[in-house]
C-alpha cells in the first residue's frame, strides 16, 4: 500500500508539474500581454463611448444625456457635410495615387539605365513628414507668390485659387496626397511585380500577344492581391488624413474641406464639446471598421494564384 501511495503521489506531482509547465507561458507572456493591452486599448475605448452619452462640455460638470449625441449629429449639417468631405476626398486619395503607383512600378518594373536612381529619386516624398510637406505645399499655393500659378502662366492657362476657394480646395489637396502616397503604392505593387513568374510572359508573346493583352491577362490577375493590400492600407490612411489639411487650410474656406477628423478637432479644442467630439469618434470609428471589413472580403476575393 506505501509503494502504491507513493506511485499515486509521484503521479499527481508530475501532473502538476505538467500543468505548471503548460500555464507558465500564458501566466508570463499571453496574459501580462493582454492586460496591458486591455489597459491601453480597450479600457480607453469603453471611456470614450462613456463619454459620447453625456453632455460634458469642459468647465461644467458633465451630464448623462443616452443617444441625444448621436441624434444631434444626425440631423447636424456641418456634420454632415463633413462626412460627405471625407468620402469625397478619400475616394480621390485613394483612386489616383493607386492608379499612378500601378503605373510608375510597370516602369520602374522594367530595366533601363539609371533604374535604381530614378527609383530612388521618386520613393524621397516618402522620407519627409506630413506637416513638412503641407508647409511646403502650402507656399506653392499661394496665388500671388506661389510656385503653381508661376508654372500656369508659362503655359499661358489663368491663375487658380487652389486651396483659398471652396470649388478647388480638395482637389487641391489631393495633389499633395497624390505627391505624398504615389511612392508608397508604387512600392507595393513593384514587390507584387517582382515576384511574377516570367513563363507566363514567355507563353504569351509566343502566341503573340499584345504588351496591353498581357497585362490584363496575366499581370493583373496575379498583382491584383498586392493592389488590394494596397488598397486597405491607403483607403484607412486616407480616412484618417488630418495634418495636411489642418495645417495647409484649417478646414476653410469655412468649413470646405473639413473632414471628420477636423470637425471632431474643432469640437474637441476650439468649442471643448467633449461628448460630441467622442460621438463622432464612435462614428468615425463604426465608418472605418465597416470600410475595413468591405475592404477584407475583397482582399479574401483576391485568391493568390
């Protein structure tokens, strides 16, 4: 009975033992992990949406008010208009620095003398800060020194506004958006472009097809997962733009070019709205989940071949 007593007791150490064994990396690693990121993300989320259902403007005491935030800002026109300003802008941001990053990695693809300089020539908007670039920007639009209207004169065209008239400011804008983010798009596809099997091409021109049927036929079908990474990453980007368009116009003319995240600056630091400001930073934040999640059923379309 002792030896078995014994057995029976070695038996439940080495379980324990196991146990200990199987927890030790949860119990430092996994769970110290999810606690500090609870802490840092969760917990400042569920403080947010707290806040968003009050009426809690700074220096007053704040005030339980449930959804009348939200409702507010259904019916609130500068919201709104804010909203339509961001899809407007984000739409144009994304479009276009895609369309011309596809275009400079097909050329850049391509060997000629001096590639590797070209490339990195074109890559440098890259290398400097948003607020740096918007300063610089914000020089060349001006319409009586700027650099822009200069260039317009050599070719005989009229002097233009840019960012001083409510017309052109966003597209404006979206010249320093295209001048800032082609080079990355570019990069993303030039990596999907280099790893493409070359027997395709070689098939192709045996039967002799076009540069633009081997394109559409080959190249694109097989680069179509790195533009659609691409895609998401640029589209999240271009929903959250704020330093190039606080700092070049404040959102003016007006409110022109305001987009979400500078009507929710506005409400949070210039008229201390504390409870519309995290209204519309659930909002924002439901916008780009949904957006985000279109975005990854496209992305799971896009099947590697």
């Amino acid at each position: 009975m002792a030896g078995g007593d014994i057995a029976a007791g070695a038996r439940i150490t080495a379980t324990k033992a196991s146990g200990e064994r199987r927890l030790r990396p949860y119990l430092m690693f996994i769970w110290p992990a999810l606690i500090v990121s609870s802490a840092l993300i969760v917990f400042p989320w569920i403080f947010t949406i707290w806040m968003s259902l009050q009426d809690w403007h700074i220096g007053s005491a704040a005030k339980f008010v449930w959804f009348d935030n939200y409702t507010n800002l259904a019916t609130n026109r500068r919201f709104l208009e804010a909203v339509g300003h961001t899809l407007y802008f984000t739409v144009l941001a994304v479009f276009l620095p895609m369309l011309l990053g596809t275009w400079a990695a097909l050329v850049f693809h391509k060997k000629f003398r001096g590639r590797g300089f070209y490339r990195t020539l074109f890559i440098m908007p890259m290398m400097a800060t948003p607020v740096a670039v918007s300063l610089i920007w914000t020089m060349m639009f001006h319409p009586q020194l700027g650099v822009l209207n200069y260039l317009l004169s050599l070719v005989g065209l009229p002097p233009s506004q840019w960012v001083f008239s409510p017309g052109t400011v966003i597209p404006s804008l979206i010249l320093v958006e295209i001048w800032l983010w082609t080079p990355f798009c570019m990069i993303i596809v030039l990596g999907g472009l280099a790893s493409l099997p070359t027997e395709p091409y070689e098939a192709a021109l045996i039967d002799g097809a076009s540069q633009w049927q081997m394109f559409w036929k080959i190249t694109y079908p097989l680069v179509l997962p790195f533009l659609v990474v691409a895609l998401i990453m640029r589209t999240i980007d271009a929903l959250k733009a704020f330093e190039t368009i606080w700092v070049i116009c404040n959102g003016g003319p007006g409110t022109s070019s305001e987009t979400m995240n500078v009507y929710l600056y506005a409400q949070a630091f210039a008229y201390n709205q504390v409870g519309t400001a995290s209204a519309v930073v659930v909002v924002f934040f439901a916008i780009i989940v949904a957006l985000s999640l279109v975005l990854l059923w496209a992305r799971q379309k896009a099947k590697w071949n």
